[in-house]
C-alpha cells in the first residue's frame, strides 16, 4: 500500500514537471514548470484520496 502511495506521487508530480518543461521550451516561458507541478501535486492529492476510498470500502 505505501509503494503504491509512493508510486502514485512520483509519477504524478514528475510527469507534470515533463510536460511543463516541454511547453516551456516551446514557449520560452519557465512558468508553465510551476504552473504543471502544481497540477501534478493537486492529481497527486486527488488520486490519494481516491485509493485512501477505495481501501476503505474493502
């Protein structure tokens, strides 16, 4: 259960910080690093609560 929580983390909040520096590359525009990390923290939190509700109802 913890790895997969672990897992969940990581995979979120680095695959918003890819796309972010994909786009900023493309536009020359550091802020959309930022603004995908959050993106990736908030579905990181989002899908915790998910499986903390999944687990519950077992």
């Amino acid at each position: 259960m913890l790895r997969d929580i672990a897992f969940e983390f990581f995979i979120m909040i680095a695959l918003g910080i890819f796309i972010g520096y994909i786009i900023a590359e493309y536009t020359d525009n550091n802020l959309w690093i930022v603004v995908f990390l959050l993106f990736g923290i908030f579905c990181a939190f989002g899908r915790l609560f998910k499986m903390i509700k999944e687990y519950e109802k077992r």
